[in-house]
C-alpha cells in the first residue's frame, strides 16, 4: 500500500494517469466528487462540472480541480463543455459520466415529461459529451470512458421505474459503442454501485444512520459502502492498466445484488 495522498486517498499502484485530464460530471459531492478526488490524488488534470456555481466551486478547491458549471439537461452545451476543458487544461483522456437520479413514486404516476427529462438526463446527456469526447480520443490512442449508473439495471428497483428504465438503456449503449473503440485503445466501462453513503441514500431513508441500520441487515457485508471504496474501483477503470477491460458494469455493493 502506497503513503496516503492528500485528500486521504491512498493509491496501492501507480495507474498511469499522471499528466493526463479528466472531466467528471455532476462531481459536486457523492460519487462523482470521490471519484474526482481519486483521480486528482493520481496526478491528473480534472475539470469536475455541476449545475450549481457555487457547490462546485467548493468542491473543486477541496481537491485542487478546476470548476465548470454545466447543466447536464443542456445537451446543446455538452460540446462546449469539453471544448472550455480542452482549451484550459488540455485533450480529454477520461470521461466520467454520473448524473443523480430522477425521481420515483407510482410508476401509473409519472407523466411524459418525467420520462422524457429522465431520458434527457440519463441517456442523451452522456452520449452527448461521448460524441463530442470520442473523436480526439481515438486519434490518441487512448481514452478511458465511465458511466456512474446502479444495481437496478440488473435488479429493477420497484419504485424507480424511470432509473431502472433509461439506465438500462445507457448500458447497452456503452455495451455497443465499447465494442467498436476497443481497437483504437478507448474503453467504455459502468459502476453499478449498491448502498453507498452519500447524502442521496441519506436523503431517500431520512438520514445515513437509519440507512446503516438497513444495511446491516440487508447487505451481506453488513454495512454501506463509502465513497472512497467506489472511487477506487472507478478510478483503476480509468486507468492505463485497465486497457484490457471494456464493456464491462462492475458491481460495487457488498454483496447486495443476488443475480449471476
């Protein structure tokens, strides 16, 4: 195990990722910031965008980042996203795509316009900044793309029809467009984290201690999962020894999951 890194993240190896940039969305807290913060802790150059000026300004000085302000619904701004990123801190060689969630409830309930937003978000909004991303990627030689989505596209959650849904439909596009990269040295790769401590699970059980009581009697380890633990497995999917894995959702959840 390597000495801890500022920001508490202590890499065992070095992942090849120094000198390289990174842009991860919605990375103003939760996963997306851990995930920052891992890759920062690396060496690498990251821009981290949220919606909200004034969180991801925070978030970005806590881990030595640089801040955008992008809302993930403009999918007409996605292109000049990465195009400010490039210009600032240079060619893209990791994409992380992580969008919250959008609301559940009474599937008979939600109208057309919660579909269409969640579809907006959830799929349209990744594949938006992918498009504009894979280009120079693939003219490198190197790229490394990564989609924060959840357990419920292997096990649909009954109250998140909508997650469940469009999630589901984002994995088969990175299953599709992971297959024609995999030549030019650009991987596609999903998390599908369980319960993990952020403050959505706090807010969905009504704070992270009721959440914890829940986990130690449905989760096979016994506990939530932290942030730190799913950064780690996102970071070495964006790493230069992860060439050889694409196409891939990798569970992060204790066991929660029961399906092959």
């Amino acid at each position: 195990m390597g000495p801890t890194r500022p920001g508490g993240y202590a890499p065992p190896v070095d992942l090849g990722l120094a000198g390289r940039t990174a842009l991860v969305t919605g990375a103003s807290r939760g996963i997306g910031l851990g995930i920052a913060r891992a890759l920062a802790a690396e060496g690498t150059r990251v821009a981290i965008s949220s919606r909200t000026a004034g969180r991801i300004e925070e978030a970005a000085a806590q881990i030595g980042a640089s801040a955008y302000v992008h809302d993930s619904s403009d999918l007409d701004g996605a292109p000049r996203l990465v195009e400010r990123v490039e210009e600032e801190l240079g060619p893209l060689d990791v994409l992380v795509t992580n969008t919250g969630g959008p609301p559940g409830g009474d599937p008979f309930e939600l109208d057309r316009e919660q579909w269409e937003a969640a579809y907006r978000d959830l799929v349209l909004a990744p594949m938006a900044l992918i498009g504009r991303t894979v280009p120079g990627m693939r003219e490198r030689g190197f790229g490394r793309i990564l989609n924060v989505a959840s357990i419920a596209v292997r096990e649909p959650i009954g109250a998140l029809i909508l997650s469940n849904s469009h999630r589901s439909a984002t994995l088969a596009a990175f299953k599709t467009l992971a297959r024609q990269l995999a030549g030019d040295g650009v991987t596609l790769n999903t998390l599908l984290p369980g319960r993990i401590a952020t403050d959505r699970l706090a807010e969905i059980h009504g704070s992270l201690d009721e959440a914890e009581v829940a986990a130690r009697e449905q989760v096979p380890a016994g506990r939530l999962g932290t942030v730190e633990e799913i950064a780690a497995a996102g970071a070495f999917l964006c790493s230069a020894q992860a060439s050889y894995i694409t196409g891939v959702a990798l569970r992060v959840d204790g066991g929660l999951s029961q399906s092959i």
